[in-house]
C-alpha cells in the first residue's frame, strides 16, 4: 500500500490514514482506504469523485482530470496540507499539475488550480494565516516564488514573493548540488546542498546560517507547527508488558 495522508477528522475528533491499493497502471483497479489510527482494519472508499463529474472523468480520463487510478505520490515525497476539513496535495506530475483535494468529511476526490504557469520543478504547499501557499522552484536556479491562495472559491493565486539567491556571493553553491524552498510567511529560505549541508536566507537571499551534518542534510518536506493541545491518542494508558 501507499501512505498518501494523515489527517484529523475534524467532526469525530480522530486521526486517520489514506492510503491505496494497486500498481501504477491504469488498467488496474486502484482501491482507497481509511484508517482509522489506533484500528485494526482499514475502510475501503474505491475511488470517490463527485456524482457530477463522474461522467466527465471516464470520458477525459487522459484530457487533464486527476488520474486517481494511477494513485498519487507517498507522503514522504509529497506531503498534503489539511486546511479545516480538505487535504490538498502539492500538484505533480501524474496529476497532470492539477491541485487534488480530499473533502476528509464527505470522502471525495476533487481539483483546485494551481498558478497556471506550473509545469515543472518543485512545489511545496504550506499554511500561512489559515490560506493555503506554494513554494515554486527548480534544482539549481537561483529565483523561487512564493504564491497565496487568496481566494479560495475562486481559485485565485497571488505570488507573494519572487526570491534571487546571490549564487556567487554564497560559496557552498558553486561545487555542488542545491534546491531552494521557501518555508515561511517572511519568506525564509532553506536550501538543501548535496554536500551535507543546510543553508538558511533570508527573502533578500541573504545567507543567516548555515548547517553541517554528519550524514546526508535532512530533506525539507514538512513544515510543523508547536502544539500544546493533548490529543486523546497520546494520552493512552499503556498496556503493561
């Protein structure tokens, strides 16, 4: 299986798991299930899409509509974002750069737009101030962008911030490879280096401090949050062994 999101289910206060079932083909029935985190059996959903565009999508099933049957990417390589009560994964490739969303109460599949011009590169979703945003940019390039999403039921996009990297004036860049992202509202910019190493900019692509690890620079796939809220599942009392 393929572990594509963890969520909470904002109306029965649990925490549960999507994943799939079937191989990369899209002769192959690709099955979607939930669990819930701390059951022992996983609920099939099959491959929900609104009543509406169900006909739309077995017509056009290669004409830009998700290609759920090909499932997506793990959630390790591409994380989603819970906004209130959707999931929202980062556009990719096999998607056709088109924006899924997963209604976590009604259990359906749907699309958003992304910034239109997005074909290629990397694209990472955040959320700043309770609105969904995305860091755009490519191996190796010294300019990435941040957009917002401004108004959500429009699907209107607007880039916040449009970053250079001074290459040349950064001396860990020029013998190796590096991938910039962009990872707060201020636009804050971590740039992972081949050579075990983490450069943190600032939106002006000054350099602020840089990291060195022992082994391999961890990736920058997730961003997290500090909280303090006690979540029932952790406070389980633990079976004695």
């Amino acid at each position: 299986c393929t572990v594509i999101g963890l969520y909470a289910h904002v109306s029965s206060g649990e925490h549960r798991v999507l994943f799939y079932t079937g191989k990369d083909d899209v002769s192959t029935w690709t099955r979607y299930y939930i669990l819930r985190v701390g059951a022992l059996q996983a609920r099939e959903i099959g491959r929900p899409i609104p009543p509406a565009a169900t006909g739309v999508v077995l017509l056009n099933i290669g004409m830009g509509f998700p290609k759920l049957s090909i499932g997506l990417d793990h959630i390790s390589l591409s994380p989603p974002v819970q906004l209130l009560r959707n999931l929202h994964w980062p556009p990719q490739e096999r998607q056709e750069y088109r924006m899924l969303v997963f209604n976590t109460e009604a259990e359906v599949f749907s699309w958003m737009s992304s910034p239109n011009h997005i074909r290629e590169g990397s694209m990472q979703l955040l959320e700043m101030d309770r609105k969904l945003a995305m860091s755009i940019s490519k191996k190796g390039r010294p300019t990435l962008e941040l957009w917002r999403l401004e108004d959500y039921r429009n699907e209107i996009w607007v880039q916040i911030y449009r970053i250079r990297i001074p290459v040349m004036e950064i001396p860990n860049l020029h013998y190796t490879e590096w991938f910039p992202h962009v990872v707060s509202p201020e636009g804050d910019v971590l740039i992972e280096c081949k050579n075990k190493l983490l450069l943190h900019c600032d939106r002006n692509g000054n350099l602020l401090r840089k990291f060195q690890f022992r082994e391999e620079a961890p990736k920058v796939r997730h961003t997290l949050k500090v909280s303090l809220f006690p979540y029932a599942i952790f406070l389980m009392p633990k079976v004695a062994g």
